[in-house]
C-alpha cells in the first residue's frame, strides 16, 4: 500500500468519525440553546411616569419577569433581557401624579423575538415587537386605557 492511499484512508475515516460526533452534540444540544430578546424604552413625555413590566409562561402562568422603572422625561433606559421563550408581556404605564391613570399593554414573546421597544408619551403607551415571526404582534385588542385603577392581577 503506498502512502498517498493510506493518508486518504485515514482521512476518510477521521471525517466520517468527527461527522458522527458533531451529529450527536447537535442531537444532544438541539433545542437548549435559549436566546436573550434586549428591551429597550425611550420617554418622548415631557413628565415622569413609572413602567411595570411584567412576563408570565404562556403554559404554566409563571412569572418569568418583573422589572419596575421611573422613566423621566427623555429618558432612555435598557432593562435586562427577555428569555426568547414562549411567554406573555405586560407593560403597564402608571401616572406619577395621578395614580389611579394607567395603561396597559400586552404582547407574546418567543423564540424569534429579536427586540421589544417601549416608547412612552404624555398620551400613550407604545409597544414594539420586532422579530421574525410576523404574524406576532403585539396584542392591541388585549390593551387598557383606564382613568381608573387597574386590575394588576391576571
């Protein structure tokens, strides 16, 4: 046997040996590699306002998320991330000098996520999903405007 056939053998064989084990970490890992979704609010008011965010599992109703800001006006402000997981966003918007005034918003989080804006004027409360899912968008049918206390609870 000369050594160019013994070097393609053994060539041959490491590929297909390396084939089989990156097919197993991928089996092996496939499915729990879990993203991060960034969450970003801009104030555009020209008063302060306190923001409650809040994220529950969309099969257990657990809280995965519980963030809570004074956002001045101008603000910009970076919370930490979302879990690109299948899981339910509120962001609720509370008037500092009246504050039985709130509004509520609500959207789904998933795996294709890729960011959450919050945009926050004297008026409303914006809530931007972006991502590549396009058919997920944030839940306007599910928004509240109250003039009067909202129901905190789900």
């Amino acid at each position: 046997m000369n050594r160019r056939t013994v070097l393609r053998t053994a060539g041959v064989v490491a590929t297909v040996g390396l084939s089989g084990c990156v097919e197993a970490l991928q089996e092996h890992y496939e499915g729990s590699f879990q993203g991060v979704v960034p969450v970003d609010i801009y104030s555009e008011a020209d008063r302060p306002y306190d923001l409650t965010l809040e994220a529950f599992d969309l099969k257990t109703d657990r809280q995965t998320y519980d963030e809570s800001y004074t956002i001045t006006a101008g603000q910009r402000a970076t919370p930490p991330h979302l879990d690109a997981t299948e899981q339910r966003l509120r962001v609720t918007k509370i008037d500092r000098e009246q504050r039985d005034r709130q509004v509520t918003k609500r959207a789904t989080i998933t795996q294709n996520t890729s960011s959450v804006v919050i945009r926050l004027t004297d008026d409303d409360l914006l809530l931007e999903v972006e991502g590549d899912d396009e058919g997920r968008r944030p839940n306007d049918g599910d928004a509240s405007t109250n003039d009067s206390a909202t129901d905190m609870s789900e």
